[in-house]
C-alpha cells in the first residue's frame, strides 16, 4: 500500500490526476478487504477458523500448493506446542 501512496504522490506532482484517482483506489480496495475479513469472522460462528480456510483456498493456486500450505500450519502447530511443554 505504501507503495501506491507513493506512487500517487509521484502522480500528483506530476499533474497526472487520472493516475493518483487509479492508486488511491488500489489503496481503498486493499484496506476494505481486511475490515470484510473482521466483519465476516466477527459474524461467523465458525469465526477466524472459516477465515483462515476462506484465505488459504484463495491462495492454493493448485493442490500441490494446498499441500505446501497445510504441510507448514502443520510444522508451525507442532513448534508451538513444543514451545508451550518447555
């Protein structure tokens, strides 16, 4: 995001308002879609585990990538489990 408020600065000194309208707008969508994460979760029974299954679907480009992605929530459980025993 910070990225395309520099952008949109680099925009606006330049004149270009068509351009700083396309970052800021890049902007708003990036920060409404955390706030539709909370509420969807603030409202879901299931809460953030439906969140969390929501996203790792979006991010599985295949199932192999699926796989990679349960194989580290997996090893990352066990390291804080372990963590908690010591």
């Amino acid at each position: 995001m910070l990225d395309s408020v520099n952008i949109a600065f680099d925009h606006l000194h330049e004149g270009d308002l068509q351009g700083v309208n396309k970052e800021l707008e890049k902007v708003q969508a990036s920060l409404n879609k955390p706030n539709k994460v909370i509420r969807f979760a603030d409202k879901s029974p299931s809460g953030w585990a439906a969140v969390e299954e929501y996203e790792s679907e979006e991010l599985a480009e295949d199932s192999e990538y699926e796989k990679k992605l349960q194989s580290v929530k997996q090893r990352a459980l066990s390291m804080i489990r372990l963590r908690k025993k010591a």
